[in-house]
C-alpha cells in the first residue's frame, strides 16, 4: 500500500499531537519576505481534504486542512502578498502571490462554518500542532484526474495511516452542519 503517496504529513505517519500545543506560525514557501500568519490556540477537525480548490504540496493528492476561530488568525508579515484565490467562495481562501501557497482562508458569509478560518497545519514552522484525524471529499481527487480505478487503493491507503476516509465531511460535522440548517429553518428549537 505504502506505494499510494497521500500528503507528505500522512505519508510520514505524522502523530506528534501536543496537548500543549498553543498556536504557532504558518509560513508560505517564498525564500525571502515570506507571509507569515499567527494562529492562537490549536487547530480543530484536522483531515486529509480531496476538494480540488485546496492548495496542496507538489506531488500531493490530497491537502491537509483544519480549521482555527477567525479571531485567532493575525497576518504578521507580508499581507501586501496576499489575494483571494477566488471571491466568490465561500471560503475566502487567501494565497500568497508569489509562492502560491493558501495560507488562510475565513468563512464570512452565513454558514455553519462562519468565524473559521480554514488553514494548512503543515505550513506551522514548528510541530505539536494536531494530526489529521479522518480524510473528507475523498472521490474528489477524481475530478483533479486521479485515475478512477485507483480508489479502492487510496482508501485503503487512508484507512492504513489511520484515517477514515469520506466522500463528505465526518459525521460530526455533518450532524453540526445540518443541525444548524434545521435551526434556521425553525425545524428545531434554537
């Protein structure tokens, strides 16, 4: 299996998860005057992501993408070589210019998901940060040309690095999105 090359954090067995973890800085890969963004506080639901609009290592098939509070994300240096990859999204991913590594991207429309920020853990200059823990939107890796025959590989791969793989979000997730939907449509009590 270990033939199926996932994200290198993966591919590595990455697990050093530190209960102590605080936060920490995540840079692009620019040589010099490189972005730098603050994160306070650890990161939450931690995955491996298929989704073809994340920005993922050379070689990656997947990214590696978890979620911070919006208020918990500072630019620290560079924001002059920041944009928005797409302004449309709903998730308002913020990429470097030069290097075009996403470094974060907030949610500010209405949402479940509204007041986080979606960042890329590897990108953290230092380690402790929380390990992937499940792998989302797998089939999605299709639409970026993976070869369809393959799957059945990929997600045994996944399952084999200890992560389940989904073709949505894990059902926490899903429970909190679809919850929050039924809460504004007045189906349940707020």
């Amino acid at each position: 299996m270990t033939s199926i090359s996932i994200h290198p954090t993966v591919d590595s067995g990455y697990r050093a998860t530190d209960a102590s973890f605080s936060g920490g800085t995540l840079v692009c890969n620019c040589a010099s005057n490189p972005v730098k963004v603050g994160i306070k506080g650890d990161i939450a639901h931690n995955h491996a992501c298929g989704c073809t609009k994340y920005w993922k290592p050379e070689g990656a098939v997947f990214s590696v993408v978890a979620v911070a509070p919006t208020e918990n994300v500072e630019v620290l240096e560079n924001s002059d070589k920041l944009a928005v990859v797409d302004p449309s999204a709903l998730i308002q991913r913020h990429a470097c210019k030069e290097c075009g590594v996403h470094m974060y991207g907030p949610v500010e429309r209405d949402h479940p998901f509204k007041g986080l920020s979606f960042v890329h853990p590897e990108r953290f200059e230092g380690k402790g940060w929380a390990a992937p823990g499940f792998a989302a939107f797998v089939s999605s890796i299709i639409e970026s040309g993976y070869d369809p025959a393959n799957m059945d590989a990929v997600r045994a791969r996944l399952k084999e690095q200890g992560l389940e793989p989904y073709d949505c979000l894990n059902p926490a997730l899903m429970d909190y999105i679809a919850t929050w939907t039924a809460k504004n449509k007045g189906v349940l009590a707020v």
